[in-house]
C-alpha cells in the first residue's frame, strides 16, 4: 500500500518521502525488519518522514540505506562500528547524508572521505574506519560506486542491485525520482519491476513478458531476482 504526503513547495524530490519501510527494503534487496532497526526501532540517522504516523524514506534515505547495506554485508563491518563511522562522517562532512557525499569512496574494509584542498591545507583523504588514518588517494580512486551524480556530484540515480560484489559494474536496475516516481526500474526504461513481478505471479510467462515490454528475458530475469525476497532475517547488529 502506497502513502503519500503534500510536497512542500520547492522540495527536492530526493527529499521528498514516499517509500515506506517494506517497499523500500524490496527495491533494496534487504530484510525489512533490518531496514526497520536501522530506521525506526534504532535509528542510524532520522528519514524525512520519521514523524508521520507511517515512517517514509525519501531517495536520499534509500541511498544511504543502501550504502549502510554494502558496508554491513560487504565490507565486514558490525552495525555499532558502521554507527561510530555514520557519525565520525557526519563530523567531517557537516551532512545529514554523509555516505552520499561526493568525495565518499568505499575500499575494500575502509570507508575513505576525501577533503579537497583548502588555502595552505592540501587534499587529504580520511579513512573512516580506521581511527582517521590517511588513505592512499590513486588506490581509493580505483573503486566505482553505485550512485550516478550530476555535474554538482549530487547523485541521482541509483543502482541497488542484490548480488553486487565489490568490482562489479551490473547495474540490471535503477531508482531515479524522476522517472515513473522513484519507483524500481528496469535500467534504461521506465518500466516498473514490480509490474513485470505481479503479472508473473498472475502466471505469464517471462517470453510474454519479453514480446510486451521489448526487453531481453535475460534483462527481465535479473530485474526479478533483485526482487524476489528471501527469507527476511534480522542481521546482527
């Protein structure tokens, strides 16, 4: 079921909530009931909706959920030390998205925050899980993300994908506030993952689905698996 809330008038759409938990959590390929800790039983960081009676995640929200995600499961880090890197990373960058920062980098176990060049002060780069030890700025470049940016570096586009691993550059689909509302799309289209789920549930078959949409069955596959939930656990924290 969809909520919505009035847009206040010049509000970003990245700011504008309208995910609710479950719904976020299946367009992220997570477990609901972690996003809900992360959210609302003990919340990480405040969402943009966190007062109204349903809490709502805005695109910025997804985003950061997705990058606490990535942390979490690929790079080994427990959900108390990710919460010492969120605030360490809200000290340096002053945001209430830290992890969406344009000079976020992710390496291997290391969370990196690069300082450009101030006066007399040169760029440095911040290693955020270790105690704020100096990164190695050609190493750290080397590490793609999984948010597009503008020409600002504000991103705007995402690319959840379930089966990422570090390296891999398979973006099968994307979350974009202006297309088709932020709802999960199939990359390169504006056709909604969900309607592709729920007419597979009524029985069709991925060939029909293929000849409706014009879409590869391949590219149709990989856009359901990200959403085909598994058994919703609680991850350690």
């Amino acid at each position: 079921m969809a909520y919505y809330v009035a847009r206040k008038r010049g509000e970003d759409l990245r700011d504008y909530p309208t995910y609710t938990i479950p719904e976020a959590a299946k367009i992220l390929g997570m477990s609901r009931r972690t996003l809900q800790s992360w959210v609302v039983d003990d919340p990480i960081w405040k969402v943009s909706g966190a007062k109204f009676a349903v809490p709502l995640l805005s695109f910025r929200d997804i985003a950061q959920a997705y990058y606490v995600e990535i942390v979490r499961k690929h790079f080994y880090l427990s959900m108390r030390r990710t919460r010492d890197v969120l605030e360490l990373a809200r000290k340096e960058s002053r945001a209430q998205y830290p992890l969406l920062n344009k000079n976020i980098r992710l390496f291997f176990q290391h969370i990196i925050l690069t300082k450009p060049a101030r006066g007399k002060q040169p760029r440095r780069d911040v290693d955020l899980t270790q105690h704020r030890q100096l990164g190695i700025s050609q190493v750290i470049d080397q590490f793609a993300t999984r948010i597009q940016r503008d020409s600002k570096g504000e991103g705007f586009q995402l690319f959840p994908w379930r089966y990422w691993t570090p390296g891999d550059d398979s973006k099968p689909v994307t979350i974009d506030p202006e297309v088709m509302s932020g709802r999960l799309v199939v990359t390169g289209t504006r056709i909604p993952v969900q309607i592709l789920w729920t007419r597979k549930l009524s029985g069709e078959s991925i060939p029909r689905l293929a000849s409706d949409y014009d879409l590869g069955q391949e590219a149709i596959n990989r856009a359901l698996s990200h959403i085909d939930a598994p058994r919703d656990r609680v991850s350690a924290a």
